[in-house]
C-alpha cells in the first residue's frame, strides 16, 4: 500500500505548474515539430533548443502521461 501512496504522491507533482497550465489538460502522445514539443491536438507545450532535445522530451512526457493513467487506475482499485 505504500507503494501506491508514493505513486499517488509522486504523480500530482506533474499536475502543477509555476506557468499555471495543468498537465492534464495536454493529452498524449507527445511529438516533436521541430525544436517545438505538441501534444495529439498540436497544442504546443514549449520549445527546446534543439530538435535532439525536443524529441527526448516527448517521449519522456509521453511516458509521464502513461504512468498517470497507470496510477488513477490503480488508486480506484478498491482497498482489501
């Protein structure tokens, strides 16, 4: 069960933002468009300086993004 907190924990430290945009309102997968990082609807996250970068980058938010889907499921799960 502690394993499941942690996760719960870790995963709303992505949901905030000092810029005041949520990470849920994005949705996945992430792609690179040059040096820009998109979202599935081209909606722009933020720019890298290099398309090298850009492209880790949205694998990486990809990753994040599943992982929270990963987590709310297993937070609904009921507790035995």
């Amino acid at each position: 069960m502690e394993n499941i907190n942690d996760l719960k924990r870790i995963s709303g430290i992505v949901n905030e933002s000092k810029y005041g945009q949520k990470f849920d309102q994005f949705y996945g997968p992430f792609k690179n468009d040059g040096k820009k990082v998109k979202d599935k609807n081209s909606k722009e996250l933020c720019e890298c300086q290099d398309t090298q970068t850009a492209k880790e980058l949205a694998a990486v938010l990809t990753d994040i993004k599943q992982l929270r889907e990963l987590c709310t499921k297993i937070s609904s799960l009921p507790n035995r």
